[in-house]
C-alpha cells in the first residue's frame, strides 16, 4: 500500500464523489463543497484512505485505532451526511 500525502484542501471531484459513494445522479458543485468542507480533517483522511482501496482495519492502525469498528462507523455516519445532499 502507498503512503500518499493527503491534500485535505482537495475537494474531490463529483466523479469521485459519486463512485465512492455509489451514486448515480448528478451533484450539484455547490453542496458538493459544502459536504466536503462540512468534515473534518480525520473524516477527510478516512475518505481519502478508503478511497485509495485501504480495508478499515488498515486505516484503523494507520490512525492508531485498536479495532476497525470505530472507522466503519464514522465512515457511515459521513455516507449518511452525503446522501442528505
């Protein structure tokens, strides 16, 4: 596995945004940046981590979580928080 340094300020495409999110429709530009600079730094890491292809226990020991279960979590609560875009 690589180990990029994260841009945090990047705000990610709407492609990348909606196959990470598996979302079809079009987003608008504006609530896109909204969502994304609504997280927080951690959040954005998680994205960027399991966007690169990382399982959750892996981003969990980079971050220095002692189980994968506290990721899976976050990373549901940030796909509810995009699905409400």
């Amino acid at each position: 596995m690589k180990d990029t340094l994260l841009d945090l300020d990047h705000i990610p495409t709407m492609e990348e945004l909606r196959a990470y999110f598996r979302r079809d429709e079009s987003l608008d530009p504006e609530k896109s940046n909204q969502f994304w600079n609504s997280l927080s730094d951690e959040d954005k890491q998680l994205f960027f981590y399991s966007m690169e292809g990382m399982t959750r226990q892996q981003i969990a020991d980079k971050l220095g979580y002692k189980t994968h279960s506290a990721i899976t979590k976050r990373l549901t609560t940030t796909r509810a928080e995009f699905y409400k875009v």
